[in-house]
C-alpha cells in the first residue's frame, strides 16, 4: 500500500512540475528581462523553478527506491538507468545556467535565453520520462514484486552506467575534436560531469559492501568476468587510442578524455557481455 | 572432456527451489547458478563443496566428466 501511495504522490507532483516549467519557459520567453529587472512578475519563475528542483530531488529517490524494488522486466531497469543518468545531467546543467546567469548580472550584461531556456527543457523533457515511468509502474500487475538479489543488480546497474556514461561522454569529445574545437583544457571538468553517474552508483555499492570481506565484495563468476574485462580492456586500449590519430588532427588535451572514455566503454562493455553470456 | 552437473534437477527435487533461492542459500549471484547449470561456468572447489552441502550429496553426485 505504502508503495502505491508514493507512486501515485510522485505521479501528482510531476504533473504539477511539468505545469511549472512550462509556465517558467514560457514567461521568460515572453518576458525576457524578467530575470534581470526588478519585476513583480519575478516571483512565479523563481517558485516554479524551486518546486521543480525539489521534485527533481525527489524523483532521485524514487528512482533508487525503484532500483531496490526489483523490477522485474530488464526494460524498465535500463529506462531507470537512461533516466538516473539524464537526471545527474541536469543537476549540473542547472549549476551552469545559475553560474552563467551569476556572472552576467555582475557584471550587467544580458543573459543569453538559450543558456536559461536548454537546462529547463531538458528538465521538462526528465520529468516526462518520470511520468512514462510511473504509468508503466501502475500499469505492470508485476513490477512491484520484490526478491532478494545477491548484489546482482546493482553489479549490472554499475556496468550499464558506465557504458552509458563513456558513450555519452565519447560523443561529446569526438564532437569537438573533429570540429577541431580550440581547447585550453577548460572543457576537461565538462567532461568529468559524464562520471558522475558512474561514480554515484560504485559509491552506493561501496557503502553497502564497506562492511564485508573484501573478497566477498563480488562472487567468484564476477571476479572471472572483471579480470577478463580488465585483459580486454587492457589489450584493446592501445590500438583503441591510436585510432585518434587517424584523422591527423590536433589531439592538444582531447587524447586524454577520449582515452578515459574509451577504457570506461571497453570495460564497462566487456564485462557486461561476460557477465550475461557465460 | 566436458564438466556436467545435476544442478537443476536436485534443485527441483528440492520443492522446486528458484536460481534465485538456491543463489542466497550458498552465497553467490543467480546468474552464476544460470551458469553452472548451463555448463559455461565451472565452480570453484569451494563452491562445488558448498552446493553440495546444501543439497546432502556429493560433489561426484553433483558434478561429472563427459566425454563431448
């Protein structure tokens, strides 16, 4: 009963969110200087903005709380995992937009509306996924049937973030490399945000696991699977980075997040076929 | 040579246990018990002796060579 109820409190509060962000998108389009000029009409963006992030705050929790349920179908895990990783995306880029919008007041500029009106869709695009979601969860006579997992997911979970977050982020660097984008190094902390997906679940994996014996950490089949993953990787990480200098470009700093990315796929990649079909 | 087991026909005579039960009763994940029983994994002795308590055999009642 208990988890009906969040069910359905989150299904009420992301309707309510996404009413808000539009409602947001739509002033500060129609009302440029709203941000800028002291307004009257001020105070509904900034509401509606803080009562999106709280629900977005929330929807985390949710997201994990789905985890720890067990979904049954192996759909509705890898749609949380797409979700849980557009999720931390848009943490940060609500921190870009805050800072760039910080700067340009200080120093009395106009805000750039794309800067302002991209983090938001992206945040109304979040929480249409949380409703599909949560239509599927009350849809599913068997999605809240709960049995117990030996680690296993969660060791599954962290391989698929992983992957998720080393394309993701190699498609951002290949991006700008082939662009031939000057970089001064300014873009390398851009590119960290792509780990933190995959930092967030090996850190919950951690605490859960800080209490046991090491080598009971994983069984053994997922030792075998990670050292093979680690030979794989290993072996493929040379000609995998050689394959940068193929297009006889400039690698300036760009060798060294693609590199990362590069080995996180593999990695990530591998042991997951390992896993599943041995 | 090729390792067989009787995994999944002792966990049936088991009361039908699940991969899953028979995964947290002697400590592992139930994709490892998917696959000691599909033969693409060969258990450590460790485990071997483990199963093999859990269900009152032998390893040789459980696990044993074919000619492939």
């Amino acid at each position: 009963m208990k988890k009906v109820v969040n069910v359905y409190f989150m299904m009420i509060t992301a309707v309510i969110t996404l009413a808000a962000l539009l409602i947001v998108i739509y002033l500060i389009n129609t009302f440029p200087n709203m941000l800028v000029e002291k307004n009257s009409l001020q105070l509904i963006p900034v509401l509606c903005y803080f009562f999106a992030f709280g629900f977005h705050i929330i929807s985390v929790f949710f997201l994990i709380q789905s985890f720890k349920n067990q979904l049954k179908y192996r759909k509705f895990k890898i749609f949380v995992l797409v979700i849980f990783v557009l999720s931390v995306i848009s943490f940060m880029m609500d921190k870009v937009m805050i800072d760039e919008l910080a700067d340009d007041m200080r120093y009395g500029l106009e805000y750039d509306l794309i800067m302002v009106t991209i983090p938001l869709l992206v945040k109304v695009f979040y929480t249409v996924l949380i409703l599909i979601l949560i239509f599927l969860l009350l849809t599913d006579k068997n999605v809240l049937n709960i049995f117990e997992k030996k680690d296993e997911t969660i060791f599954t979970i962290a391989q698929i973030v992983g992957l998720i977050s080393g394309i993701l982020g190699m498609i951002l660097v290949l991006s700008h490399f082939l662009r031939s984008l000057p970089n001064h190094g300014s873009w390398l902390p851009a590119y960290s945000i792509f780990f933190i997906p995959y930092g967030i679940i090996i850190a919950y994996w951690l605490v859960i696991k800080f209490k046991e014996n090491i080598l009971e950490w994983v069984d053994e089949k997922q030792w075998k699977d990670v050292l093979r993953a680690a030979l794989t990787t290993l072996i493929l990480s040379i000609p995998g980075l050689g394959l940068m200098f193929i297009f006889n470009k400039p690698t300036e700093y760009y060798w060294f997040p693609y590199f990362v990315f590069f080995i996180l796929i593999v990695f990530s990649g591998s042991t997951l076929v390992f896993y599943k079909s041995t | 040579m090729k390792l067989e087991n009787t995994i999944r026909r002792n966990r049936f005579d088991k009361g039908e246990m699940s991969q899953q039960e028979l995964a947290n009763a002697v400590g592992v994940t139930k994709q490892t018990i998917h696959s000691i029983e599909k033969g693409k994994f060969n258990p450590s002795t460790f485990l071997a002796l483990k199963l093999a308590k859990f269900f009152d055999k032998t390893v040789e009642e459980l696990f044993y060579l074919s000619n492939d």
